[in-house]
C-alpha cells in the first residue's frame, strides 16, 4: 500500500512539474493582440511585431488591470472590465510591461523588429 502511495505521488509530482515548465517558456506569438484572460495574466505573455505596429490589449478578467510599460517612460495604460487600450511600438527592441496592480503575477514583452519591405 505505501509503495502505491509513493508511485502514486510520484507520478502527481511529474505532472505538476511538467504543467509548470511548460507555461515558465513561452515563444512569441507574431500578433499585435493581448488578452487578459480570468487568470491574472496576459495571454500571449511574448508577442513580436514589426516596428510601427499598434498592439491592443483586452481586459476579459472581472477585475481592473492595467499595461505598464517599463521601457517606455513607465506610462500606465489602465484597462477596465470588457476594456481595451492601444499603444503603437514606434522603436525595435523588446519592450518589456507588467500589470501595475498586479506585478508579481502579470509580466509580458513586446518584441519589436524591423519592418518587412514588400
């Protein structure tokens, strides 16, 4: 019985550390939308767009957030419930924001690159 326990936690423990590595590492996402899902984070967390590009988040949480820019001035884009806020990403570089309410649980970047001549 002790040895089922043990196998038992085990393979619980395996599973709990694979579900969070997978989410520590993310890869951008080319797309200049962000949700803010009901969870306290910013979906996706990594984004890349051209340089120029208006990137919009949207608040689909219950609760307030907001999109403070680090790298930007530390401008503070407030988003209410069922909100969006825009903000156009005008140098390349990665452009690195948190959630001002919520920093510990609400981080993301914008990686912005050269655009693309036709």
């Amino acid at each position: 019985m002790t040895h089922l326990f043990r196998s038992g936690a085990a393979g619980l423990l395996a599973i709990w550390l694979a579900a969070c590595s997978a989410g520590a590492s993310q890869e951008p996402v080319a797309t200049n939308q962000v949700d803010l899902p009901r969870s306290y984070r910013f979906d996706p967390e990594v984004i890349t767009v051209p340089v120029g590009t208006t990137v919009t988040w949207t608040n689909h949480d219950e609760f307030t957030h907001s999109v403070r820019l680090l790298d930007d001035g530390g401008q503070v884009l407030q988003i209410g419930r069922g909100e969006s806020v825009s903000y156009t990403f005008d140098t390349v570089g990665t452009h690195r924001y948190d959630c001002s309410f919520h920093p510990q649980d609400m981080k993301g970047s914008v990686i912005v690159t050269e655009s693309s001549s036709p």
